[in-house]
C-alpha cells in the first residue's frame, strides 16, 4: 500500500537521483557507486570491483562510437512500503550518441531509502528482472510494478 509523505519528499529523491545522473555524464563513476544501493555493490564484489567494471563498460562503449549525451530525471512515483525501506520509481531518460545518430533510452531507477525518506540510493532498473530485484529486495512490494525500458532513435 502506497505510503502518503509530503510533496518535498519527492524533491529529495528527484534532487539526488539528478545527483546520480550528473555524475555519470560527467564520468564521476566513485559518486555513481557511493548513490547505488550498497547491497547491489556488495553482491557486484565491492568499490573497487564495481569501479573496474564500469570503467570496461564505458571503455566497450567507446570503442564502439557510443557516449553518453544527456541523462533527465522525471518526477518520482508513488512511494511504497518495502520492510523497513522506502521504494519509488524514478523516470530516467538517456540519450546516447552512436555512429548511426542518436538513441533516447526510457528507463527507471529505483529509489531506495532505509531512513524514512531522508537520503536515497539508486538501482537501475534498464536491464532488471524481478527474480534479480528480489534478491537484491527480499522485501520488494510486489505493488509497485516496474515497466520495460524502451528506446528510441532520434534524428
């Protein structure tokens, strides 16, 4: 059952998934993992691990022509109850640059917080299952349903 907080609350998750979202454009990938959700880079083998494999992602991508362009944040969801977290979608929206033009990927994060709404973390969510999240969130709201990513190209 969706949890009501106050509307400055939504302002929180929006400013610091932007948080998120800056950093990455900007290749600050250390503030990208200090925003993930601790236990997924736990399970991804730590900082530096996590770190390493970004890295060789971005480094795959740039070898193939691909770069990040631009990276929005939409306006959270609802908020529900997950144990003794707090969980909402957020809209994200990337734009990347290839060889063959431009690709606007639709997809979510999923905000997580374990302190009444003060701080967020982020999971993203463009390549997540449910059985994943469940391992990740063994107290997932099965409520909140998570839509499929989708792209598109542009000219």
């Amino acid at each position: 059952m969706p949890i009501t907080l106050y509307a400055q609350d939504t302002t929180v998750v929006r400013n610091q998934a932007n948080v998120l979202a800056q950093a990455m454009i900007k290749g600050d990938y250390e503030t990208v993992i200090n925003n993930t959700y601790p236990k997924a880079v736990q399970m991804g083998g730590g900082t530096e691990k996590m770190l390493k494999l970004i890295y060789l992602g971005i480094g795959q991508l740039k070898s193939a022509g691909i770069s990040f362009e631009a990276i929005s944040i939409g306006e959270p969801g609802k908020f529900y109850n997950a144990g003794d977290e707090i969980h909402c979608l957020v809209p994200e929206n990337i734009t990347l640059k290839t060889p063959k033009g431009r690709i606007l990927s639709h997809s979510n994060l999923l905000a997580i917080s374990n302190d009444g709404g003060k701080n967020w973390t982020f999971l993203d969510l463009n390549n997540s299952n449910t059985i994943r999240i469940k391992q990740l969130l063994p107290n997932f709201n099965p409520e909140l349903k998570i839509p499929p990513a989708t792209t598109e190209q542009l000219q």
